[in-house]
C-alpha cells in the first residue's frame, strides 16, 4: 500500500477500555517494522547471524532468507544462527514455536517482538528462553516515531531441554489454556 496509514497507537490486547486511542503515523514500509539497522548490526556483532526466515527480497538482514513465497515456518532451520523479525499479527505464536522448536533441533535463534508479557505466546514460548528487555522504544524502518509499544529480544539457544529462565507463570486456574 502506498502512502501511509494510521494504525492504533496502542496494541489492543493490552489497551485500557478507558484510556483515548490516539493514533500515530507510520509509512507503508514501517508497518512491516523492519529491523532498525543499528540493533541488527549489534546483535550480529555478537551472534554472527546466517540465516533470516522472516523477510522479503528487499529487507532480509542475511543473505541467506526466507520470503513469504518460501514459507520460512515450513523450513528447515537446520543449525542455523537466525534473526527472526516475525509478523507481529496473530502469526506471532505460530513464529515463536517454530523458534523454539528450531533451536531445541540444533538453530541459534534470536527473536525481536514486541513485549507483550501477557499473551499466551509469551507464556508457552518467549519465556522458555533468555529475555532481554529493550530500554526504550524503537523507531522501525525509516519512521522518525517511537513505536507504540516496547520490544524485547527472546533468546532461545541450541540444544534440547534448555532451562527457562527465572520466570513463571500465573493465572486464574480456569483461565489457562493448553498450548
Ligand atoms: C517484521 S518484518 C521483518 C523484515 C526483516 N527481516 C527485518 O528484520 O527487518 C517480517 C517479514 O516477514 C515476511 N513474511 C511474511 N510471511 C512470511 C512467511 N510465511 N515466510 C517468510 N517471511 C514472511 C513479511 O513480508 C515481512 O517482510
């Protein structure tokens, strides 16, 4: 889509029925929140990535990528060292759990999503692996505004039966779902 668009400030999972939606603008490009260079360029200084499942011709942050013709959750992410930017729609669980399944069979798997620490995603996936939280919002792609909501880095390293990190988790016992 050209142009821009206005998308809620505010994720809606997480919204208060009570609080004013404001909107922000972000351009078309933003909207695919692509990697801001600089953090790509830190995290690669550490992990030295090859491969990036999520991606399209044109913002793949490896060479070696996977567009949404290739259908990168139904790739073999082998012992790869990945960068995964996913959707961030209701795609983001199908993601997360191929993240983690790819690294229990071997993958270096490092995830930028947003945090949102209260989402069945969240709970199943994200933390079963080393969180670092951003300080601070991101400006994805070229947008001069902070995106409206925070990020985090989920990092799930090779090898089966690694231990979760120091979280658990709570709820209403008729809220929990299986996942
Ligand atoms: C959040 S963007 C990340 C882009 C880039 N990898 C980066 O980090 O800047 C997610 C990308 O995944 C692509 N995508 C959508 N469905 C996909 C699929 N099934 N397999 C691989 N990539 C897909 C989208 O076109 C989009 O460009």
């Amino acid at each position: 889509m050209a142009g821009s668009r206005r998308i809620p400030a505010r994720n809606a999972e997480t919204e208060s029925p009570k609080r004013k939606p404001h909107v922000v603008h972000f351009s078309s490009q933003t909207s695919e929140w692509p990697t801001p260079q600089w953090l790509f360029d830190e995290l690669n200084e550490e992990f030295n990535f090859t491969l990036d499942p999520c991606s399209t011709d044109e913002n793949a942050k490896c060479s070696h990528h996977f567009t949404r013709q290739d259908n990168g959750l139904l790739k073999n992410w082998r012992r790869e060292i990945v960068f995964m930017n996913p959707l961030y729609g209701r795609e983001i669980g199908a993601w997360m759990g191929k993240a983690f399944d790819a690294a229990q069979n071997g993958a270096t798997v490092v995830c930028l999503v947003p945090s949102r620490t209260d989402t069945q995603w969240w709970h199943t996936h994200a933390m079963r692996g080393e969180v670092r939280f951003l300080r601070g919002r991101l400006k994805f792609g070229n947008s001069s505004n902070s995106a409206p909501f925070p990020s985090a880095l989920v990092i799930f390293r090779a090898g089966p039966g690694r231990p979760a990190g120091p979280f658990s988790s709570f709820a209403r016992r008729d809220h929990i779902r299986t996942a």
